[in-house]
C-alpha cells in the first residue's frame, strides 16, 4: 500500500473511533471527540513500533495538513451572521476584549515570564482566547509547529475547560447574576463550544442558547486572528532569512468566513448542511488523531508545568473579565 494512503487510513480509522466511541459507550459520552482523537493516536503512537512511524509519517502529514484546513472551513457551516446578531453590538465587543485579552496576556506572559518558545505561548492563548481544539488546530499549519506543542495546548483546553462545566454553575449559584449575562459570560470565556453547551444548559436552556451564540461570536474572530498570525509568521520569517518573502494568506480562514456567508443566506437545505457540518467533525478528528500518532509522551514530559501555570493563569482572566464586562 502506498505510504501516504496508509498515514491516512490510520488517521481515518482512528478519528472514526472517536465519533463512534461516545456514541456506543456511556463513559465516553462527555468526552469530545476532537480530544478522544488525540488520546486514541497518542496511545497508538506509544504501542506501534519505531519503525512503523516512519511508513505512517507521509500519510499523517496530509492530515494534519489540507484535511485539517478543509475541516476548518466546513466548520463555517456550525455558523450564521444571524444568530450572532442576536447578542448585539455589547455580544460583539465584549468577546473582542476578551480574544485580545487573552492573546496579549498569554503570549506576553507565556514569553517573558514563564520563558516558553513562542509557538508554545501562542497555541495554550489562541486555544483559551477563541475556540479550544479547533483554535489550535487552525493555527497550527501557520505556525508549522511540532505536534507535542499542538498536544499540549489541547491538553489545557481540556483540564480548565471541563473544569469551567462545574465551576461555573455553582459561581451562578453564588453571585447574583441573572440567565442572560450568565450565558454571555460563559459564551465569551469557556474554552470549547461543547463545554459551553454544559456549562449554560447546566442552568437554563435559554442561558444556553446565549452563550452558544456568544461563543460562535469567539469562533468567527479566528478568521482576522489566523490572518494577522500569518503576517507576522511571514514577517518574521523574512526577518531571520534575511530575505523578503511574500505574505502566506491562510486562505482556508477566508474561505470559512465565505461559507459562513453561504450558510447564512439560508439557500442551503438544512439536511445538507447537517451533513457537511458532521463531516467537518470527522476530518477535525481524523487531524487531531494524525497529531497524536506523531507524539511521544516524553517530549511531552519535556514541556514541564510552565505551559500549564500560563494556562491556570489565562484561565483566572477568563473567568474575571469575563464577569466584569458581562
């Protein structure tokens, strides 16, 4: 079998897996599937052998590269300019305070502070500034980073973010804010869309509702965000090469704000937007499983806690900015 074709029949096997695990095992069924992917691949990593890793690199290559993209840009299709409107002009602001927030607090911090490598600083903020997984997953084919750095960042979004389901529940239950600012504030600070799910129906299925759409809010800003990290990629680039180099536009980021547009104008059957919207959860699956096949837990262990006090620490903005502004 071709090389390639085999990476890629892994991934698909594996990412395949993690849909259908929750689906027929109770256990699971909290667990996303973007998250299940990377833990399945890791685990395969670990058990085949060395030299198997090298036949499966090519194929593993592709996924995390044009699948990862073109998952990115049917994941347009979760989306439509009207629901966001719903939340208004403060809906809008307050998750643009909150994405630049975090982004300047955690790679400033990540950096100066905590001494990461840039890449490092960058995936944990854009993973709790936007949309978790799926933030870093996108970000990753800019900044071309190692995928021990991709499993880390994911790995903060899954400890604060399915902390944030029991936390911010019991904060309602304590603080005196009504249904509607609970939802925005869940929406603009909790970390994946699936968690945000939990943590607003955990009240009402109106605070929900809110904070979905809030958080959509979040997920739209990836586009102008992956288009300035692609500016400063090239600049930076031609600053070390010495060189000038073109600016690489991430047109996949373009292309999921046209097929927003597209869904938004309603002339797409629902049912076929259903499809296409599953089908952007399988291929981000399949990608984040290629990621954790092309991951040992020893260069993980490498990282040490650094990476994980910055992500405690974007996690305490999130929570207390989020509850000023909202």
């Amino acid at each position: 079998m071709n090389t390639k074709l085999t990476g890629i029949v892994a991934a698909v096997l594996c990412g395949v897996l993690a849909i259908f695990l929750p689906q027929v095992w109770s256990f699971f069924a909290q667990v996303s599937p973007l998250i299940l992917a990377i833990v399945i691949g890791v685990i395969i990593s670990h058990t085949m052998p060395t030299s198997f890793r090298s036949t499966l690199e090519p194929g593993l290559n592709i996924a995390k590269g044009p699948i990862l993209r073109l998952a990115i840009v049917l994941y347009g299709f979760n989306i439509s300019f009207q629901e966001l409107s719903s939340v208004g002009f403060h809906g809008f602001f307050i998750a643009v305070v909150m994405v630049s927030a975090i982004l300047a607090v955690g790679i400033w911090v990540g950096k100066k502070v905590f001494k990461l490598d840039t890449d490092q600083a960058i995936l944990i903020s854009i993973g709790s500034a936007i949309c978790g997984a799926a933030a870093v997953a996108a970000a990753e084919p800019i900044l071309k980073a190692k995928p021990h750095k991709v499993i880390i960042a994911v790995a903060t979004v899954v400890i604060f973010g399915t902390l944030s389901m029991f936390l911010y529940p019991v904060l309602y239950g304590v603080l005196s804010v009504d249904e509607a600012k609970y939802g925005l504030w869940v929406g603009v600070s909790v970390h994946e869309v699936a968690q945000v799910v939990a943590a607003g129906d955990a009240v009402s299925s109106a605070a929900a509702n809110t904070a979905v759409i809030e958080k959509m809010i979040r997920v739209l800003l990836l586009v102008p965000v992956l288009i300035g990290l692609s500016i400063w990629k090239s600049r930076t680039e031609a600053t070390e090469s010495g060189q000038r180099t073109p600016i690489a536009i991430p047109w996949f980021a373009l292309f999921f704000l046209v097929v927003i547009f597209i869904n938004s104008t309603g002339l797409i059957p629902a049912a076929v937007v259903s499809v296409l919207s599953t089908a952007a959860t399988y291929l981000l699956a399949i990608a984040m499983a290629s990621l954790g096949m092309m991951t040992h837990i020893s260069v993980v262990k490498k990282a040490g806690a650094r990476s994980f006090v910055l992500a405690t620490l974007l996690f305490v903005v999130l929570i207390t900015l989020g509850f000023l502004m909202t």
